[in-house]
C-alpha cells in the first residue's frame, strides 16, 4: 500500500470552492479507479489549508489513474487558485485506542 498526503495552501475566501472540486473529482472519478482504497479530505480551521489523505494499493495503480485525463481539468482548476506540496509515504506504523491495561478495546 502507498499513501498520498497532499497539503494545498489556499486563501481563506477559497477553501470551500477547493473542498468542493477535490469532493467531487474524488468521489465521482477517483474513488473508481483500481487500486484505490480510501481517502480522508481535511480542511485547517483558519482556512488557509486543505490536506488529501488517500491510499492506493500500489503505486502503479496511482501512476494509472494520473493517466486518465478524466480528473485532469478539476485537478487544473484546483491548481488555478491553489498551490500543493503532495507527498508519497510508506505505513509504518497504525495506532488506536487503548484501555488502561495497554489492549485495544473491542470494536
């Protein structure tokens, strides 16, 4: 598995309007593509941040669905008002809650 953390910088008046385009593109066009298991879309409270997090099974499947021009003109309006610094990470590590006994509670 791969993991994309990708931090856009935005002005505060346009947070929303990327929020919006990343939602869409992500979840009409993305989230179909094989090899992609999830993403979480953050947003900074003082506006001026918007961070993706997505994993992908592997790092052809991403390469691919670079490929695909479907998502390429939302990714292009982002980037008009948006500036990005994405990141390619490893998982070495998860972690949860614990009781007070050091275990994981039960889900």
């Amino acid at each position: 598995m791969i993991v994309f953390i990708n931090v856009f910088q935005v002005d505060p008046s346009n947070q929303q309007r990327l929020v919006d385009i990343l939602t869409k593109v992500t979840d009409e066009i993305v989230s179909k593509a094989p090899g992609f298991i999830s993403s979480t879309l953050h947003r900074s409270t003082d506006g001026g941040k918007v961070t993706m997090y997505a994993r992908w099974a592997s790092l052809a499947d991403y390469e691919a669905m670079r490929q695909d021009p479907a998502p390429r003109p939302h990714l292009e309006e982002a980037l008009s008002f948006a500036t990005f610094d994405p990141g390619m990470y490893e998982v070495v590590g998860e972690f949860g809650p614990k009781t007070t006994d050091g275990k994981s509670p039960p889900h």
